[in-house]
C-alpha cells in the first residue's frame, strides 16, 4: 500500500500579490510623490528574498491593477523595465487607472479571453488562479459583464481543484464611503457564478482600497494591501479620499501548503 508524502515531507509553495503601482512616465510624480521607489523597493527586497535559491523562492507575482498612473503607454514601458528586475515571471491585471489599448501595446504576451479581456487561468500548486478583469473605461467601480462572467464559469467548471481570485476591485463594502462607492458593481452576478464552486474557492485577492484588509466575503476568504505606492487613510465617516505617504510601501508572500493558505505582509519603511 502506497502512502501518501505527509505535510512535513512537502515543499510549501509560495508565489508574491503586489497592488496599485500607479506608475507614472519617468520623471513623473502622483500627489506630490514618485510611486516609483515603492515599487523599486518591493522589486529590489523581493529579489534578495524570494529567488530561486532562496528560503521561500516565489513561483510567480500577480500585480492586482492600478499598474500606470492614468494608463499612460510611457508608464507601461517604464513598468516593464521595472519588472524584469523579478525573479519570477509577474501576471498583471487592469485597474480602474489602467487603459486597456495602452497595456495590451506594452505587454502583447499579456494572455487575453476570448473578448479581449484581460483574464486568464493560471494552474499552480496552489490551486487554480483565475484572473479577472474589472476595468470599466472612464469609470472608478469594477464591471464584470456577462461575457468576463461566462469566461469565469466556463473556467470553473473546467476543473473540480481549489481555486484563487485574483480581481482589482473589492466584491465587498468595507466601510469606507468614497471607496465603497468605487467598488465591483456586479456583485450579485459574481456570486451566482461562484457560488456553485464555493467549497473550493481558497481565497480572494483584491487591490484598490490601498489598505491592509483582512475578512471575509460570503464566506470567502479575503485580503488585500497598501500596495506600494501609498496608503488610503481609514475614516469610515467621510466620503473624502485621503491618501497618505506616512505608511511604508509593501507586498505580500503567500504560502501554500496542503489545504493551508497563509499571507505574510513584507512592509518596506525604508523604501523612501
């Protein structure tokens, strides 16, 4: 009788989510700051600690969106550049501040649905990684139309494994009036999608808030980070958006072991 390995014999697997770079052309600045040397910082601390020879070498990074500035093709190629200093390969996903023409000339190896969507899925020994796209033209809240929606039930029903959500948009109010207003829109949608699959959906990572959160939706396990270009001050009585530079830029290791999912926030206070 074959045993199977135990825990303790398997090797984790650890891949990497960074969040909203907003990345301006070379030279530029955001609200007064260079969301560059954030991002610089998490490349340069990544690439020291998460190589192939490393402790916990990275399969993979997922950027949740928010890539450019306002979806400049300067501040793509400039992103490129940037990324190549990974040591792993990096999937990307469009935010509310992306352009989809603009990213899809800079990165054409970028995968795409059927609809030109930038969605893909990714299989992993993690699970499977879905991707989604939830960039509406011209608008701060996500959209997942029908044809995203049935690009993700026809992935789903491809395979019976565990699966993780990668989207830019939160699914979920999370207090904050003026980012809740700019959340996912087609929320209800999205659940009669997944909630077929709920028992294997692992977990569900998002950007925009550019907050460290933590929680849970309808059962599925949530997070998400400042991102590395800075940070939404919490105020759950204001519809105002303060963004603040008073807290370090970071990412995130994610550690994978069995059905055990674990997410480690690496916070970079000297990236300034």
């Amino acid at each position: 009788m074959t045993r199977e390995p135990s825990l303790a014999a398997m090797p984790p697997f650890h891949f990497l989510h960074l969040t909203d770079p907003h990345l301006p052309p070379p030279g530029g600045t955001l609200r007064g700051l260079d969301p560059a040397l954030g991002l610089a910082a998490a490349i340069a601390d990544i690439a020291r600690r998460h190589g192939p020879e490393s402790a916990a070498p990275a399969g993979f990074a997922v950027v949740t969106g928010d890539l450019v500035r306002e979806g400049e093709p300067a501040g793509y190629a400039r992103l490129r550049e940037m990324l190549a200093g990974l040591p792993c390969p990096a999937h990307l996903l469009l935010g509310n501040h992306d352009n989809r023409a603009a990213f899809r000339a800079a990165f054409p190896e970028a995968p795409l649905d059927p609809g030109g969507f930038v969605q893909q899925a990714l299989d992993s020994p993690a699970g499977r990684c879905l991707m989604l796209d939830t960039h509406a033209p011209g608008r701060p809240e996500g959209r997942l139309c029908a044809a995203r929606l049935d690009w993700l039930a026809a992935r789903l029903a491809e395979d019976a494994g565990p699966v993780l959500l990668f989207l830019h948009h939160p699914p979920l109010p999370v207090g904050m009036p003026g980012m809740d207003r700019a959340a996912l829109q087609d929320t209800a949608a999205f659940w009669d999608v997944l909630a077929p699959h709920r028992a294997r959906i692992r977990h569900l990572f998002h950007g925009h808030l550019h907050r460290p959160i933590a929680g849970s939706w309808r059962g599925i396990p949530v997070s998400s980070l400042r991102g590395t270009a800075f940070e939404v001050a919490l105020d759950a009585a204001s519809d105002a958006i303060e963004v603040t530079a008073q807290e370090p830029p970071c990412y995130s290791l994610v550690r994978a072991l069995g059905q055990d999912l674990v997410v480690h926030t690496r916070a970079l206070p000297d990236a300034t």
